[in-house]
C-alpha cells in the first residue's frame, strides 16, 4: 500500500480518487501520456501524411532545379496543397480523440 503522501500527490483530481488508479501509480500526468487506439491511428496517418508531403517538397525543389515543365510543378504542388488540408483535418480529429480519452478518463 502506497503512503499517505503518495496519496495527496494525487489528491483532488475526480479520477485520482479512485484506489485503484492510486495503486496502480497511474496519475493524472501518467494518463496523459496514455492513448487511445483512435489517438494511435490519428497519429500514425498525421506521420504519413508529414513524411509524404517531406517527399513532395523534396520533389518540388528538384523540379524547380532541374528548370521542369511547370505542369509537374503545378500538380506537385497541388498535392502538397492537398497533403496540407488533410493534415489539418487530421490535426481537427487528433485534438478531438484527446478530448475523448480525457472525458473516458474522468477529467471532462
């Protein structure tokens, strides 16, 4: 059994009451660090997405470089412009799965 100071760490917070939580060592701050598999998937398509649009712009300077056709210029950077939207409505829905872990965790 934890001590009585180990306790009052987590004193106040609604879902640190719980013994259980308490025993277990899970805080506030260690919940926080815990995700969810919707987070995990939201996160793992935001990497995608960032390491595609990497590749694009990698792309776009070598095009530029080279003195390409401006048609392969436009279209590649219509994807990045495309890979940008998706990363913010990734970043929407990221922001929303947090918000749910933390209503299941007590804390909303």
């Amino acid at each position: 059994m934890e001590s009585n100071e180990e306790k009052e760490e987590y004193a106040g917070c609604c879902a640190c009451v719980d013994e259980s939580a308490v025993i277990a060592g899970l805080g506030c701050a260690d919940k926080r660090q815990v995700f969810t598999r919707r987070e995990q998937n939201v996160l793992g398509r935001i990497r995608d997405a960032s390491l595609r649009a990497r590749a694009v712009r990698d792309k776009i300077r070598s095009l530029d470089g080279e003195g390409s056709s401006s048609a392969l210029l436009e279209e590649a950077r219509g994807e990045l412009e495309s890979l940008r939207r998706m990363r913010d409505e990734l970043e929407s829905e990221r922001i929303a799965a947090a918000e749910e872990r933390m209503r299941m965790l007590g804390h909303l």
